[in-house]
C-alpha cells in the first residue's frame, strides 16, 4: 500500500495501481536487471553476471536468442523482470530462468503478477510445462514456497549440484486445461 496524503493532512492507505508491463528490452535494463538482482541479496556476483548476459544476448541477437522478458514497471521505476525461453530440443517446455522482484518492492504481488504473465505468454508461445530451477539453501525457502503457492511442484533434486550442501530443486507447472492423467496440459 502506498501512503496517501489527504487535502486535511492526515495519511490516507490505499492500493497502488499494478505496475505496467512492457516485454520491449532497452539498452538500460541490463544495468537495472543488474540492481534488481544484486537488491535481493540471493545472488553471487557470477550469478547476477549470467542475468546481465540474457539482457545482452536478447539486446544483440534478438528474438531469435530465445530469451523473452517481462518488466513490471510504476512511474517509470523497473521493480520486477522475468526471463524465459524454450528449453532447448524440446517442443513445448520452457525454463523460467529468472524472477526477480527489488527487495523494497516484494510481497506486494508484483511477482505474481510476473509469474503468471510469463505462463500466459508462455503459453500463448505453445509451451505446456514451465521448468524453474533453485537452490535447497535454507535462504531460498521463502523462494520454494512462492514457487509451490503458485502451482509448481518439486519435480527432481539434483544432490550438491551448485555446490557441497547445495542440491538443485528442479520445479514444475503443466499449463492450461486437465488432461485424463491429472496433468495441466494445453490442447
């Protein structure tokens, strides 16, 4: 909520309007894809270097680097981004392969919002499963259950894949409509 002054002076809550989203990459965001990371205090430095990299593959490739991506903007502020793209000889899975939100910006919906845009569009791209990978690192937790709230599930663990006591959770979504097996499928 946003804090409001009234013509009396006294504070008025109220919601703020939900960012805009724009999927257009400006030569800027590689540097605000760069804070947004780093603001979390999740990242290692060569991590938050891999999420500058998709910005400037995307800015020098195109759409044909594979990487699309999301920004949820307020009065011209980047608060949030998702990257995804097709998850390479596959047909219809797709990595979500980062979701970021600044950290004075979370727990105000805004990556939610990210989320389940990037499966709309994902789907809309003719993908079925959404794949997202993280840590097993307790500072993560707050991360696996954002995921598991919005549908996914803990698909595989990969032991000490990042590093000694640091297993990979491979998370997964089936999108659109019930198949007979249970699974979200896309017909």
């Amino acid at each position: 909520m946003d804090r409001t002054t009234k013509k009396n002076g006294t504070a008025d809550l109220r919601e703020a309007p939900p960012p805009a989203l724009r999927t257009a990459v400006v030569r800027g965001d590689a540097g605000v894809v760069r804070d947004i990371v780093f603001s979390t205090g999740l990242f290692r430095p060569d991590e938050i270097g891999i999420a500058v990299e998709l910005v400037e593959e995307r800015l020098r490739v195109g759409p044909s680097s594979g990487y699309h991506f999301l920004f949820a903007e307020r009065e011209g502020r980047v608060l949030g981004y998702s990257c995804y793209g097709p998850v390479p000889l596959t047909l219809q899975s797709y990595d979500l392969y980062w979701i970021a939100v600044r950290k004075e910006a979370q727990g105000k919906g805004i990556g939610r919002m990210l989320l389940e845009k990037s499966e709309a569009a994902i789907a809309g791209l003719g993908g079925r499963r959404v794949y997202i990978e993280t840590s097993s690192k307790s500072m993560y937790r707050d991360t696996r259950r954002f995921y598991e709230r919005n549908g996914y599930r803990a698909e595989a663990t990969l032991k000490e894949f990042y590093s000694p006591g640091d297993n990979k959770v491979i998370y997964v979504k089936a999108l659109g409509k019930d198949d007979a097996e249970g699974e979200k499928v896309r017909r």
